[in-house]
C-alpha cells in the first residue's frame, strides 16, 4: 500500500509540476546577431512610440510624453544607452535638472536582454526619480518591445521604433 501511495504522489507531482508552465508563455531566447538590430553594429537612433502602464489593456503610462520626445542611441561597443532628453518633463513643469540613463545588459547564456530605466528631476531643493528594469520581449530591425510580466499580460512596456 504504501509502493502505491509513494507512486501516485510521484506522479501527481510530476504532472503538477509540468502542467504549471502557462500555455500562452513564450520562451524567447535572443542571441547575439539580434543584438545586432538593436545598435547596428556600430549605433541605431530610437525614439519611444509607447510607454505603456498596461500593455494588453492598452493603457498608457502617465510618463507616455515625456518619453515620446525624447530620443535614444544603443552601441555596439557599449551597454549604455545615449539619451538625449526632449521637451517635456515627467515630474516638474520647469524643473532645474532632468537625468535619463538606459543601459542594457545580455545574458548570453540564458538568452536574455534586460533593460534599466532611470530617470530623475530636480526642482529647487526637490527631487523626484523612477527606476525600473524591463525584458526585451520583441526585436526587428525597427521595432523594440521591453516588457515586465509574463506574455500576454504585459505590465509595464516600452515600445521603441527606429529613426530611419
């Protein structure tokens, strides 16, 4: 009795275990050629289309405009990302100092890209900042998705298109 009940419990975790992937998961892996659309292999010009809060809701971030205008250039020779900063703000109407970095970083080994977001104001004495760190979830020579959550369910996303 007891061979029987050591059996079903193996099995019942085993099945367990392999039905708890979700079937509308993807398991993208990116090598080191898609890196190549990224920056070109020397640099590439992006600009955000998107800022989403929730991608499959189709909500925008309330820091949609002030990433829209601004503009990104991604190298080959380094993981930081040169930022040139538009018009608009995110947390000030006339701040005194505005910082954006990206950096992104490839984990060859897992098939990985990662991207970290910082960004910071300063208006006299305050200071106000937002970090975050999104997966790069789509790639083509013209079009860059970086997402948190899991497919379909995207939280926050940024949608990046190429200036030709």
């Amino acid at each position: 009795m007891k061979r029987i009940y050591s059996l079903v419990l193996i099995l019942s975790t085993l099945f367990l275990y392999n039905c708890s992937k979700d079937d509308n998961e993807l398991d993208v892996r990116y090598n080191i050629n898609d890196l190549q659309k990224i920056h070109a292999n020397s640099s590439k010009k992006w600009v955000v289309e998107s800022f989403f809060l929730n991608y499959e809701s189709n909500v925008l971030s309330e820091f949609n405009d002030c990433y829209t205008d601004d503009e990104f250039t991604f190298f080959d020779d380094t993981n930081e990302v040169q930022t040139t900063l538009g018009n608009s703000s995110c947390f000030y109407d006339n701040p005194t100092d505005q910082q954006a970095t990206l950096s992104y970083k490839f984990y060859d080994d897992i098939g990985k890209v990662y991207l970290n977001v910082s960004r910071g104001e300063s208006f006299n004495e305050k200071f106000t900042t937002r970090i975050f760190i999104l997966e790069l979830e789509e790639i083509s020579e013209t079009r860059m998705v970086f997402a948190s959550g899991e497919y379909p369910n995207y939280g926050k996303t940024i949608v990046f298109t190429a200036i030709p």
